[in-house]
C-alpha cells in the first residue's frame, strides 16, 4: 500500500493499493492504442482541449491547492500561484505548439527539403513531490500537444494530487487513456526502471528529481536506447557584487531560499557574498530569515510550511549538523522544533567553506550557507565549484557587469537582480550533474518529437 501523511499534523490522510505488473501492463497497451489516434487529431482540436484543461484548474485552484498543502506541506497562497502556473503552461502551449512545431522548408540547391516533428509514442514522467501540480503539467502538456501519450509516475507522498491531474485531463476531453498514472511505492525502484523504461510501448523518460534517481533512470534509459529529458538536482550560487544595494539583495535573496520552505532544486542555496558588504549582508540576512513565520500552511501569515518527510528534515538537518562540526558558524535555526509535524527553523549558517556540508552538497531545506569571497573572480570561482549547474543569480548595481559575470557561471539559467524561476516562454534545464536536455519553450517541446527530414525534386 502507498500511505499519504499530512507532514504539519503527522496525520495519515489516506491508502491507496500499488498496481501490480498485470495493471502496468494493461495501463501502457490502453494508452499506447490511445496515442496512435491521438496523433491524427489536428492542433487546432489539441488546443480546444487544453484551454479547457486550464479553465478548470483555474476555477477550481483553491480546491487542488489545498489538496497540494495537505499532502506536502506547501503555504496554501504558493500551492494555489503553483495551480495557477500549472494553467499558464496549458494556455502557452495550446497557443504556439501548432507554431512550433510547423513544418520547416529548405532549399536544397534545386530539391526540396522538408523538415517535420512527429511524435515519438509514449512517454514516461517520473515526477517529484515537490510542485505536485507544476513539474507535471511542464512536462505532460507541451508532450501532449505535441501528440505523444504521457504515462507519469509520481512521488507516492503524493498520491492523491496524482489522481487529481488524471482526472483533470478527462474533465477537460482528452481521450481516456492518453494521460495515465501508475501507481508505484518508493522502495520499487528496480521495477520501475526495469518494468516501465524497459518497456517497448515506452518510447522516451523525463525525470525531475534527484541526481542519483536521474543516474539510475539514465542508465536504464541508456542502455534501452531511449532519449531521456533529466531535470535534477542543484545548488544555486547567487552572488552578490560590493555595489548591490543589499536590501534589495537581502529581499531577494529570503525569498528564494524560503520558497517551498527552500525545497526546490532552484532554491538560492550558496550565498556568495563579496568580502566588503558581507558582514551588512549577513545582518540583513539574518534579521530577515529570524523574523519568518513557520507554521500551519493554511495560516496566510505562515511564510514557511513544514518538510514534506520526516526523513528528508533529518537529511537537512544531519547536514547542518556536520557542517557547526567543520566550523561553520550557526546564526540562527538549527534545531527540531518539538511541535507535531516535520518542521525545521530558517537557518543561516556563515563562516561556510569548501569541504562542509551545506558547500558540498544540496540541501533542500530552508538552510543558507554564506560563503565570502575576496573579490568578483573569487565569487565565479566559488559559483562553480560545484557538481551542479541548475539555476544562477548574480545582484549588482551594474548591468553590463552582472551579464558578463553570468556569461562565466556554468549553469543552465541565470537571473539579475532576481530570484530564479522557471517560466514557459524560457528553456529550463541545467549542466553537469543537475542533467541535461530541455523543458519549457519550443527547445522543451522537440524533446520528444522525430525530427524527420525530407529531401526530393518537383513540386
């Protein structure tokens, strides 16, 4: 059985039965017959459908938000701005998928050259628990219009907004099957990747998650020969220049490390602060992170709901744990609250230097590590020493300064003078171990297409 648990309350909010390989079976042939007449129907009718999609998660956001904050903890205000994205994502696509994905025409010195995007089939989503709503609509949406089938494992924490989005589909006049979710526990990792990637009906893998599951979905999508779309972990730097104006830093800085109580994989988490206004940032900072408000997610003056697992707070805090013992310096938070629920404090821990924890690793938790730097080389330096290369910011008072110093941060994406974020219109994906390939855009939509090239003479 899959048992969700409200993470404020520790409460268990319901049992839902894991399918065995006969309804895995069954599943996947239902929706691999699906697909193949999914592909006929033109975009004009794809997009009729997915409009309507996002009408509904519109009128009915409060409704999907709560069920977003009961099972993972999300502030209910950012559970609901994460329903209403979700139907951001379904309205970019339902206008400009028929766009992008128009066939290209080429000359060819006398013959013609066509290039089209076709469908792969069936595509397989392992999705995480994190935005429940948002990392599978980003996903499924611009995969769906683009005529393929969408079959998504979710995080099992997660269950019931799982069959939420299935439903949603329906409501809205996709064909039955097209989108489906399989219903696997967390500790049957072996049958998913051998099972489900293994199998001949599923074409291509996206994957949000960690990077050791993006490694193992990898290497099974590998060695089947499946494209796959890897979207893992990070450990954004953001940098902060001496000529910033440090409230505004400050203000930028709290906010992206606070979000989703800081578990996200483009949460601000490295701090890297120039030695001259570090030790105003580090004031600032620490004020700011003290004064938050941890609580009930339903509360609208909570800023910071609890951990999604217990196991995932006593990840984040044997992390805090070990870098006090190399010598960083706890300012605030740091502890394991004795009220119900896996809640853990805002943290800031200064003095971090390379070898500790919180610099080594992610950590998704509302944990800050603030790492000095001598100078700007020293900043860039830092920003990339790390296995990760996700999201980025830079905060200076100089635009031309700050672009040429993220043109030198080895990261899929970088923000000015502002928190990091995904959006629709902009490709969204990383470098070295947070993965490869592209979602969002029209990159994120030829991820799964064949791009077939034509070539002949006449008209």
């Amino acid at each position: 059985m899959i048992t969700t648990t409200n993470p404020a309350t520790e409460a268990i909010l319901a049992e839902y039965s894991v399918m065995n390989d006969a309804a895995l079976e069954q599943v996947i042939a239902l929706s691999d017959s699906c697909q193949l007449s999914w592909k006929q129907v033109g975009f004009e009718d794809r997009s009729r459908q997915m409009n309507r999609l996002a009408e509904l998660l519109r009128a009915e956001k409060e409704t999907f938000a709560a069920l977003i904050s009961r099972e993972m903890g999300k502030p209910f205000a950012q559970a609901v701005g994460e329903v209403v994205k979700s139907s951001w994502v379904c309205d970019y696509y339902a206008e400009n998928a028929g766009r992008f994905l128009r066939p290209e025409e080429k000359d060819l010195d006398g013959q013609r050259g066509v290039v089209k995007f076709e469908p792969l089939g069936l595509v397989l989503g392992i999705m995480p628990w994190n935005f429940p709503f948002w990392q599978v609509f980003r996903f499924a949406v611009p995969a769906i219009m683009a005529g393929n089938g969408v079959i998504v494992k979710h995080a099992p924490n997660v269950t019931g907004s799982a069959i939420a989005i299935e439903k949603l589909f329906r409501d809205a006049g996709f064909p039955e099957h097209l989108y489906r979710t399989v219903h696997i526990a967390i500790d049957e990792v072996d049958r998913l990747s051998g099972y489900m990637i293994g199998h001949p009906s599923i074409k291509a893998v996206s994957v949000t998650g960690s990077t050791a599951a993006g490694r193992a979905v990898a290497a099974k999508a590998g060695h089947a020969l499946k494209p796959c779309v890897l979207e893992l972990g990070g450990s954004d730097p953001y940098i902060v220049l001496e000529d910033a104006d440090i409230s505004q830093a400050v203000e930028v800085c709290v906010a992206a490390r606070l979000l989703n109580a800081g578990q996200s994989c483009i949460s601000a988490k490295r701090f890297i602060v120039h030695s001259r206004v570090v030790d105003e940032f580090e004031s600032l900072f620490l004020r700011e992170l003290s004064n938050s408000v941890m609580g009930d997610p339903f509360d609208h003056d909570v800023q910071i709901g609890p951990i999604a697992r217990r196991d995932l707070r006593d990840q984040v805090h044997d992390q805090v744990l070990r870098s006090v013992a190399d010598g960083a310096r706890l300012l605030c938070g740091g502890e394991i609250p004795t009220r119900k629920g896996y809640f853990y404090p805002p943290t800031l821990l200064s003095g971090v230097r390379k070898g500790m924890a919180v610099y080594e690793e992610e950590t998704f938790g509302p944990v800050a590590a603030l790492i000095e730097a001598a100078d700007e080389d020293d900043a860039v330096r830092i920003a990339n020493d790390s296995p990760y290369g996700l999201g980025s910011a830079v905060l200076s008072a100089d635009l031309e300064r700050a672009l040429a110093v993220a043109d030198r941060l080895e990261t899929g994406n970088c923000f000015i003078n502002t928190m990091v974020k995904s959006d629709p219109r902009m490709p969204f994906g990383g470098v070295k171990q947070s993965g490869f390939g592209r979602e969002l855009s029209a990159y994120g939509l030829k991820e799964f297409v064949n791009i077939k090239s034509y070539c002949y003479s006449g008209k």
